[in-house]
C-alpha cells in the first residue's frame, strides 16, 4: 500500500550482527598492523600483515553488507494490495427518507415523493443515484478492524488516476480509463486530505461485479499528501468492467469503474 520508512525485525538483527562483526573486524586488523609494525621478525611481520590484510578485506565486506541491508530496509516500501481505480471525486449523498426520532414524520412515504428526491440527488451526483441503486454493502471479511478515529467531513481521497506506470512524484505517466487484457502492474495515484490516523479504512475491488480482491487497514500516513498503491492479479487482468469501492469506517466514500478489452485502437 503506501510507502514509508520502515524496518521489520530480521532487517534489524541483520544490522545489529554485520555492524558488530564490521567493528570486530576492525579492531582486529587495526592490532595485525600494529604487530606489523612492531614485528622483530621477517617471518612475524609478514604473518601479521596476512592477517592485516585478511581482516581488512572482512572490514570492508561487512561494511558493504551493512550499507546494502540498511539501505534495502530503509527504502519505501509497497504493499502489493488490490486498490483503487480512476479518477473521481464525487462521495454518495445520504438520502434522508424518514427521521424515526421525528413522532411528527409519516412513515409512510409516498412513491413519488421518493422518486422526486432521488431525481434530485442524481441531477447532482449520479454517482450518489447508483450507490442508493445498489446499495453495496461491505463485505464481513474487511470489517475486521476497530476505527480509533473519526472521519471528519472535510476528508477527502481525490484524483485518483490509474496509469502502468508513475514518476518519482508518485503522478501517472499516462493516466487511463482503458487497458488492453494482460498481465502487468496497475498503479493507482492519489491525493488525501484531512485523513485522520487510525482511520479504518477499506477497499473492494470487482470484476463484473464479483469481488475479486480488496484489503482493510488502519491509516497510518498523515493528514495529507500524495501516494499510490498498484494491482497486480496473479492471472493477469481479464476483460470486462472492474469497480473498486473505498470505505472509511465502513462508509462508502468513492467508486470508480474501469474497461479491460482485448486490445486498444490504435
């Protein structure tokens, strides 16, 4: 999923080991020339240059070593996830029918009154029209984890853009609502903003309507900022509609569709 600074516990023992080794090493050559130099011997001193330069090569081997594993547990890291989709906005509006507090309010609401609202919201956001259509729900197996915080009105995941490949911006280099069949990665790059640590917060990707992949976190990345996560199916992209669903704290805050077909035009 997102990048970020981490370092897991192997990384860290193997760190701690070669860097002990690598000061071991060195001490170790830094008393063979020492003997070296104060040798009264020809055969002394040679034998402790050997050793000078047997514990020097080991110096710089685990300095190497130490410089590649620390800089390998240091870099980004990407959690290969299925995730987002191409670029909208717009959040489903919540239709009101009835306040059941409200003593006042008819339970019973005419047809047209309801076909009247929902004209309403769909004029605004189509996108709101479908999801009261639908009306997805999420599945059991991403509401596993507890929210430790809030979703504030103001939090927003925006420009979303799916591309095949992305600059060190984390921005699509050629962003793209159609794909060609095949097996490849499927970044998707995005903007959030006002997110709230220890949100929960899900997606739910789908192939012609059936869930194929999908993943459930809690938020870790800040308040706001740039990122990415990519798609990569183990059997390749199939043709077909594929949708991804994005939830924070178990409501539906963004949908998108995307076209796979056999080949492009040209």
């Amino acid at each position: 999923m997102l990048t970020g600074l981490t370092f897991n516990t192997t990384a860290s023992w193997i760190i701690i080991a070669t860097g002990c080794a690598f000061f071991a090493s060195f001490f170790l050559a830094l008393y063979a020339w020492r003997d070296a130099s104060r040798a009264a011997y020809f055969f002394q001193k040679r034998e402790a240059q050997q050793r000078m330069q047997n514990y020097t090569l080991a110096t710089i081997i685990l300095l190497v070593l130490t410089i590649t594993v620390s800089s390998y547990a240091a870099a980004p890291q990407t959690v290969q996830d299925p995730i987002i989709k191409v670029i909208t906005n717009a959040k489903p509006q919540l239709i009101v029918v009835a306040d059941d507090n409200d003593e006042s309010a008819d339970t019973a609401v005419s047809s047209s009154s309801l076909i009247e609202r929902v004209e309403q919201v769909t004029q605004l956001n189509p996108l709101a029209a479908r999801a009261v259509a639908i009306e997805p729900t999420l599945p059991d197996r991403f509401q596993r984890l507890e929210a430790e915080a809030d979703v504030a009105d103001s939090t927003a995941i925006s420009s979303l853009a799916f591309s095949t490949e992305i600059n060190d911006s984390y921005a699509p280099t050629a962003a793209s609502a159609e794909f060609a069949a095949g097996n490849f990665n499927l970044y998707a790059t995005f903007e959030y903003e006002q997110m709230r640590n220890g949100i929960n917060w899900a997606w739910v990707w789908k192939h012609d309507g059936n869930v194929v992949g999908g993943g459930e976190q809690v938020w870790e990345y800040g308040n706001t900022g740039p990122g990415y996560v990519y798609f990569n199916p183990s059997n390749g992209f199939d043709e077909g509609e594929y949708s991804l669903e994005i939830w924070l704290n178990g409501e539906l805050v963004n949908e998108s569709t995307m076209d796979v077909v056999s080949s492009l035009a040209r």
